[in-house]
C-alpha cells in the first residue's frame, strides 16, 4: 500500500493506489486460505523471470531473454492458481459457517452453492492450466466446466427456494391433516358422520 501511495503521488494518479489495494486484499485471502508458499514463490520465480528478460535483451543474449518470459509465465501460473485456491476456500469456508449459523435451514441451498463454486473453480483451475500449456482442449473443458457450474449454481437457487415453499406448503397440509372430529347428533343431515382432511403432500422438486 505504501509503495502504491508513493507511486500514485509521482504520477498524480490514483490508480496505482487502487492496484495496491486490490494486491494488498489478494495477498491477505492467500495468507488467511490459500497457498501463501506457493504464492511467493510464483512471485520470486516472475520477478527472476524480468530481471532475466532485460538482462537479455540489454546483452543480447536471446535465449536468456526467452528464458525469462518462461519464468514470467510459470511464476505467473504459480500467483494465480494461489489465489484462486485461497478465493475458493474462503467462499467454502464462508458457507460453512452460514450452515452453521442457521442450524441447517439453507442446507440444501448451501450445498448447491458449494458445488457450483467447487465446479467454477476447477474449471478456471483447468483453463489457466491449459492456456499456459498451449493445451487447448484443456482450455475448452475448463470453459465448459465454468458454465457448469454456473448453470448449477441458478438451477440450485431455484429448487432451493422452490422446494422451501413446498415444504411449507406440506406443513400447512400436514397440520390441515389432523383435522378430525366426529358431527354431534343433533347437527341435521350431519349428525354422527365423521369428518377429516386428507390432502396429498407435495413432492420437491429433484
């Protein structure tokens, strides 16, 4: 943040500070969930990289310089994977806590959730994965994995909160099922009959 102050007072702009921010609130969900190890070894290993690059290109040394955009690139693939890992733990652990706190009641709409961010997040996992290895087909499936989840993460919410008023609804008609109670004899055209309700429960939705 420090670093990112003096910069944004040399060049008189605020996004530097902002950049900072951004970095300083990622390097504290990695330290807090993720990979802190893996993290700073990505950036050793990128920083390496650029000081190969320009040492490189200042020299002449071609492959030296190329050598160093592959240290860029892996410490990059390193950076990332940490911090997609520590943003997936932390929205994991996140809900969690929430079942927790309401004794089980979004159960079910929380185990939606923590499939389709499981499912999203591995999916980005696969794509960077295969971008960074020219494995396209990999690439692909982490894209389609991504979709998946979203699409598993809308459909859920909907059951979820479908399936909540069914089973209010099946509360209600339970309660309305132990209506029960025999017509006294002096009632006309009732007397002595007995009377009860008998309504079919809802099915949830799977």
């Amino acid at each position: 943040m420090i670093g990112g102050l003096g910069i944004a007072v040399l060049t008189g702009s605020w996004i530097p500070l902002l950049i900072a921010a951004i970095a300083s609130l990622l390097v504290a969900v990695v330290n807090a969930y993720g990979d802190t190890e893996q993290f700073v070894d990505g950036i050793k290993t990128m920083l390496d990289g650029f000081v190969a690059f320009f040492a490189g290109i200042f020299t002449g040394d071609i492959d030296r310089a190329i050598g160093g955009i592959e240290k860029i690139f892996k410490g990059l693939q390193n950076v990332l994977f940490s911090i997609v890992d520590a943003l997936k733990n932390m929205f994991l652990s996140f809900l969690d806590w929430l079942d927790e706190k309401t004794g089980g009641k979004l159960h079910d709409f929380i185990g939606n959730a923590m499939a389709a961010i499981k499912k999203i997040f591995t999916g980005i996992v696969k794509f960077l994965s295969g971008a960074f290895t020219s494995d396209w087909d990999k690439a692909w499936e982490g894209i389609k994995d991504i979709f998946d989840g979203i699409s598993t993460a809308i459909k859920g919410t909907w059951t979820s909160a479908i399936n909540a008023i069914i089973r209010a609804l099946n509360w209600l008609i339970d309660k309305a099922n132990k209506i029960s109670f025999t017509v006294p004899g002096w009632v006309p055209g009732l007397g002595g009959k007995h009377i009860g309700v008998n309504i079919p429960k809802i099915n949830e939705l799977q």
